[in-house]
C-alpha cells in the first residue's frame, strides 16, 4: 500500500506537492483550513522553471488556457524611461512559457485537478499541532480529531502552525517599512500586450502585467504600487481581502502617465485596491523534523521581488516527491534530501529579494540619475545590467541554458 502523506495547507504549495507525491506513487491528504476555498488574490507570476514543473503533472493545458504567456519585462525609471528590455518565457529560448496568472484561479485549477486525480483535500480543518514517533506521524486538528500518515508537510503559509515547531516564538513577520497596493484593472493592452513592467526606485515602485486577455481586445492588468511609509505607523497583519482608498497613494503615482503606460489610470479604474506589507521571516536553520517538514511561504516567506513565491513553493514540491520517492520508504531520510535541495536556494533567495533582487537596477540608476538621463550607459553600463539580470536567474534557478539542459525531476522519468 502507498505511504500516507499529510499536507497542512491547500495553497499552491500544498497543492502542487499533492499532485507530485501523487505521481510519485504516494497517497496524499490535504487538509485546508478555510471551510470554502474561493479564488483569492490578483496576479502571480509562474517562471519557467516553475512552468516547466507544472508541465510534467500534465497541467500545460489548464496553464495556456487560464494566463497570459508573458513575452517581455522591462525594467523603467520613474521618469517612465527604459533602463532594460529583456524577452521572457518562450521568446528568451526557454523550453517552456513564463505565465502571469491570477492566484485564486491557479489555486481553484490546482484543487480540481487534484479532486480529479483522486487526493483527499479536506476544507474546514485546521491543522493546530502533531506528535511522531517511529512509525508515523499524527496530526491534531483545531476543530478536533487526528489523523495518522507516514509524514506531515507544513505548507501552511507565512502564518504557519508547523513552523512554530522550528521556529518557536518567532513572532510576527518582518517588515521593511513597504506598503503593496495591489489591484487588477480593465484596460486597453500596452507595448506587446504581454508586456511585465517593473517602474521606478526603492521608495516608490510601480509593477505592472496582464493576467487575462478579454474577448474584446482589453486586458485584465495586474498591476502593484509599493510606497516605503512611516514605520511609526507599524503594519497590519497581511490580509489579502483588507481594501484602502486608493487616494492614500494615488497622488504619488500622478506625473507617470508616459503615453505608453497610464499608471494613474490603471489606478483610478481598479475595481477594489488590497494592501499588503512587505514582509518576509529570516532563513531558518533547519525546517525538518523526523518526518515533519515545510513547504513554500511556511519555509521561506519571500519579499515578491523577482516573481519568485509561487514558483518556489512549486520547486519545493516536486523536490519533496522526489527525494521522498528516492529514498524508498525511509521517510526521515527523504525529507532531509529534501531539505539539503531546497533550504540553501531558498535563504539565498529570500536574502538576496532583502537587497532588492534583480529590481536594485532601478534604484541605482535613479541613485546616479534621480532627474533621468539622456544617455543610459554614461549612468550604468550594459554589463553591469546584463549582469545582474543573468546572476539573479542562476540564483533563483532559470537560467535558461541550465534550466533546459537539467534532467527531469518527474519519478521514474
Ligand atoms: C488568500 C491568499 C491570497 C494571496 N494572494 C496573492 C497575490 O495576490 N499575489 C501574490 O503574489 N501572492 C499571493 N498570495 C501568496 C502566494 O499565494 C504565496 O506566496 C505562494 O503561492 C506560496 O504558496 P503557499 O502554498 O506556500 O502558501 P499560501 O498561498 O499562503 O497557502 C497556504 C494555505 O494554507 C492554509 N492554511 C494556513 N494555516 C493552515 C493550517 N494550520 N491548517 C490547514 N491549512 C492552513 C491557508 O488557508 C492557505 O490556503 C496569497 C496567499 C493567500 C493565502
């Protein structure tokens, strides 16, 4: 008989990992706490390598189909000048596609392909604790009950219960003084109409990419304003259904309409503005325990910078399945393979997101040009951009020549 796997969290994380484990040959349970999962969020962004992954589960289709195939980012100064152009996805060589999509469809896609594959993903039960010991693990639910499996996968998000147990009085996340407004708006298409744009410095940023394209040739933009606040003005616990009044930031935003890109109208015609901290957690020593181990945000909380959250819950889950899988029913030795493929990139990652990641281009150049420029390379050079755009993908593990050569992580292939 299959070996038991309990997931605490039906996330993409949790999901994916689901799926992978089932694959793998495993039998896996998800157990979500919300009672009625809904399609939360706005937009994310999938990398190839992330796509890649979800390819080999069969779920290409379910991608092309419900997100845009984003075909270039750049990156822009305040002044809405063009400091890097860079293809993206299919365009940049890569085997597979770089998605933008929105969260809560990913989520309710990666649900019905796992009720349609057959796993158990349990709504209403809140994973609250666990005890192990030699022959398996059980889990405690808030609302009551137990139950039994050969390991426990805490993919229970920033606020997870798992991580409580590596991570004891860690307390809240850490904020770097960031507000996120994020929102999606109808608009008219701009540059490609499958264009990422990253705008501005550090104290104000504007991203922006379409999600969907709607059969009357407009698009459905996602788009993320980020102000650096008053930190005497402390956060509010990440909650990404709290709406605000645009008007707290929109005035910021009213010189960057650049014809090509109206930011301030984007604004104005969103439907409902979320907000959201910066925040992340510190890398954590260690995130295995016997057979207890964590996934995706409960792991390694990242600043979204470089698109890189839910692409490497994604990672983490088909490594998980993975070394599971290779380690032939030694359950403890398979999380800890796990853990010694993911936890070093994944502290890398969230450390080098703190010092702004690939986006620190746009505060160096408005650092040496803060009224613009009339010639980009008397401000920065070519090499150090091309640089700093390839050093982070090897970081974050899309470098397209080694992401395309790597072998396959799918069991048995
Ligand atoms: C509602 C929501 C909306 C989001 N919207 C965006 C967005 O718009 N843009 C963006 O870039 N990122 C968003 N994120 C974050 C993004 O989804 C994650 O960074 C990324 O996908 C990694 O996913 P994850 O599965 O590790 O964690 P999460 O996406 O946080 O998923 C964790 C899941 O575990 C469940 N859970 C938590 N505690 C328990 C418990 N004790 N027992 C059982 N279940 C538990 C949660 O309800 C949630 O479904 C959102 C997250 C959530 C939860």
């Amino acid at each position: 008989m299959s070996q038991e796997i309990l997931i605490a969290g039906g996330g993409i994380g949790g999901l994916v990992a689901a799926l992978s484990l089932k694959a793998a040959g495993f039998a896996p349970r998800v157990f979500e706490q919300v009672r009625e999962p809904r399609p939360l969020g706005v937009g994310i962004n999938l990398l190839p390598h992330a796509v890649r992954e979800l390819t080999e589960l069969g779920l290409a289709e379910m991608l092309a189909g419900n997100a845009v195939a984003t075909r270039e980012l750049l990156y822009v100064s305040a002044h809405g000048q063009v400091i890097w152009r860079e293809d993206r996805g299919l365009a940049a060589g890569y085997r597979w596609p770089q998605y933008s999509i929105h969260r809560g469809v990913l989520q309710m896609k990666l649900l019905e392909a796992a009720r349609a594959r057959g796993i158990p993903v349990e709504t209403g039960r809140r994973v609250a604790g666990f005890a192990q010991d030699a022959e398996g693990v059980t889990a405690r639910f808030e609302q009551g009950g137990e139950a039994r499996g050969a390991a426990l996968i805490g993919a229970d998000g920033i606020h997870s219960r798992i991580r409580a147990h590596f991570a004891p009085g860690e307390g809240p996340p850490c904020w770097n003084g960031a507000i996120l407004w994020r929102a999606t708006t109808v608009a008219a298409p701009y540059l490609t109409g499958a264009s990422m744009v990253q705008a501005g410095h550090h104290d104000q940023k504007f991203v922006c990419y379409p999600i969907r394209h709607l059969p009357d040739g407009r698009v459905l933009t996602n788009w993320i304003a980020e102000m650096k606040v008053d930190p005497a003005q402390g956060f509010a616990r990440e909650d990404w259904n709290r709406e605000v009044d645009r008007a707290r930031f929109l005035s910021h935003y009213e010189g960057w309409n650049w014809g090509w890109l109206d930011v301030p109208g984007l604004i104005r015609g969103a439907e409902q503005v979320f907000e959201y901290p910066m925040v992340d957690r510190d890398p954590l020593p260690r995130w295995t325990d016997g057979r207890v181990t964590l996934l995706g945000d409960a792991a390694h909380p990242m600043y979204p910078i470089g698109s890189n959250g839910a692409s490497q819950a994604i990672l983490d889950a088909r490594q998980l399945a993975l070394q599971l899988a290779r380690a032939k029913g030694d359950v403890p030795a398979g999380l800890a393979a796990y853990e010694a493929e993911r936890r070093p990139p994944t502290a890398k990652l969230t450390l080098a997101n703190r010092a702004l990641g690939p986006d620190v281009i746009l505060e160096e150049v408005h650092r040496r040009a803060p009224h613009g420029f009339t010639d980009l390379y008397a401000v920065i050079s070519r090499e150090e951009l091309e640089t700093t755009a390839a050093e982070y993908k090897r970081l974050a593990g899309f470098d397209p020549a080694l992401l395309n050569a790597r072998e396959s992580w799918s069991v048995g292939a």
